[in-house]
C-alpha cells in the first residue's frame, strides 16, 4: 500500500522561473529519495511534472505542480518507503526550498 504524501512550496519568482529552477534543479530534489540511484523519468505537460524514481527497487511516483506563487508536489512512497514520509516530507521540503529561494 503506497503513502501519499503533499508538499506545499511558496516562492516570489514567478511560474515561468520557478519551473525553469525546478527544470534544471529537479536532480537535487528527488536526490533526496532513500536508495534513488536507480532510473528516474520525467514528463511535462505545460506546467506539471509526471516522474517515477526508482528506489529500493521499487517506484516512487509523483507530480510537481508549478503556479504563480507555489509549487505543489504530491508523492506516492510505496511499502518500506512509506515508514519514513515524515523524515521524507521534511527534506524534500527544504531542497525544493532552497531551490526556489529567490537569489
């Protein structure tokens, strides 16, 4: 049984720039997975991000929504996975932060 996970991230940069960051950055975020060495694919459609990641030898699926002043992402962590999406949330959260902090 997969645990769905929500993550809400504000940002002052705009959708146009937040998703070229989240483009460019999305590496850096879903490194964060436990065990993602594995293949990872990705698929936009205009402002949403389908992927999967590879981890622990299961799938990691999930979309990131990109809006004006937010970006929102929701996960599915499948079994083991599951038992961390607390300790998860939080670090997924800081690196897409860090990500969209305005510089």
């Amino acid at each position: 049984m997969a645990t769905p996970i929500t993550i809400s991230i504000p940002h002052q940069l705009g959708r146009a720039e937040a998703r070229r960051r989240i483009e460019t950055g999305f590496a850096k975020i879903i490194h964060v997975v436990p065990g993602s060495a594995g293949a990872c694919s990705e698929r936009w459609d205009g402002d949403r991000l389908t992927f999967g990641v590879a981890a622990m030898g299961q799938t990691v699926a999930g979309v990131v929504d990109v809006r004006d002043a937010v970006v929102l992402m929701e996960i599915e962590l499948p079994g083991v996975l599951g038992m961390i999406a607390g300790s998860f949330r939080d670090r997924l959260q800081k690196a897409g932060q860090r990500l969209l902090t305005k510089e």
